[in-house]
C-alpha cells in the first residue's frame, strides 16, 4: 500500500540522505518513491522535477554549511581564512560538490564565502572590477584545488627506469628540490601557501 500522509521536508530529506550516499547520479524520481514506499506522483506534488529537487538540495546545503567567518588581522589573512573554511566545508560534503558540477551552481554554493571576500577586498581599498576579479581568483583557486584533490586516485607506479631518470635530472641541477618533489605532497600546506601568495598579490592592487 502506497504511503500517503508525506511531507516536503520528509522528501528533502530522504533526497539528501541518498545524494549523501551515492552521489546525484543515483537520484531519481522512482527510487526515491520507492524509498519513501509512496507513489511518484507524491514525489512530483512536494517537490516538482528532478530539477526543482537538485535545486531544492542545494539551497539546503548552502545554509547547512552556514556562515563563513573571517578570523585574523589583515584583510589577506581572513581571506586566506575564508578560502581554508571554505575547502573545510566542501571536503566534508563531497556529495555537494557532485552536485554543484551537475547543476552548474558553483556561485550559488559560494554566495556565503564571496560575501565575505568582497568585505575584505574593499577593506584593502579594492572596487569594481579590480574587487571582482579578486573574489573569483579566491573562488576558482579553492574550487579548482578541492576538485583535484577529489579526482585524486593513488599515482600509477611509474617505469623504475623513468622514476630513476627523473631523480638523476632533477637531483643533478637541484637536489633540494628532488627530495622534496620525492615526498608526498602536503595539501593543506600546499593550499594555505598558494592562498598566501595569490592574496598578497591580488590585494598589492589595492596600493596602486
């Protein structure tokens, strides 16, 4: 017998706890249904299409994460700040990032982050466009590098004799720099790094 007393948020959440556990590929319409023990009729009255209930989704996993709050005493440290936040919320919803690549919503998920960053680049004296491009530099390097770090899988065991010609030419010119490009990368080293430098640079327009 088909369930018949549901409600919105039932679905939404029912909806979330399968795009959580599968990813949004795994979402549709009659296995959520069928999850709910409800017809799909009852699933296209709360909620609309498919569509509707990615977006749906979306907007409640923006407010799940909630506000983005700045710490630190100049402008480049709380955006650095707000860039670390902001990959911290993403890697603990890997489903969210799934879905903002299916739906094309990255602007939607880091409304709350580029609130933020827009305070602090008019605080270093950025307007109009030098402020915009600011904001998306941050945005697209967090979202760039957390993408990487998602699609990442175990390296491919290289040939012995090409790892061993790598070393020999990297350790002959700079052999620094061959032990360190020999260990494994360190990505929140790496990533607070790459955020320090590209504040300081995009902030020193502010001064000219």
């Amino acid at each position: 017998m088909s369930r018949t007393a549901l409600t919105r948020e039932e679905v939404l959440e029912a909806a979330y706890d399968l795009v959580k556990q599968h990813g949004p590929d795994a979402l549709t319409m009659r296995g959520l249904a069928a999850r709910l023990g409800t017809a799909v009729t009852s699933i296209y009255w709360h909620v609309g299409n498919r569509e509707s209930l990615l977006d749906a989704l979306m907007d409640r996993a923006v407010e799940e994460m909630g506000a983005i709050r700045p710490t630190g005493r100049t402008p480049a440290t709380r955006i650095v700040s707000v860039a670390r936040q902001l990959r911290g919320e993403l890697h603990a919803r890997p489903h969210l990032i799934a879905m903002v690549h299916e739906r094309g919503l990255t602007e939607r998920v880091f409304l709350p982050a580029q609130r933020a960053l827009v305070r602090e680049v008019h605080t270093a004296g950025l307007r109009g466009a030098r402020a915009a491009e600011a904001v998306r530099a941050v945005q697209f390097q967090v979202a760039g590098f957390v993408l990487v770090e998602c699609a990442r899988g175990p390296a491919p065991a290289e040939e012995p004799g090409r790892e061993r010609q790598r070393k020999t030419v990297s350790a002959r010119k700079d052999p620094a720099l061959a032990r360190a490009l020999a260990r494994p990368a360190d990505p929140e080293r790496l990533f607070t790094a790459s955020l320090r430098a590209l504040a300081k640079s995009l902030l020193a327009q502010g001064n000219t």
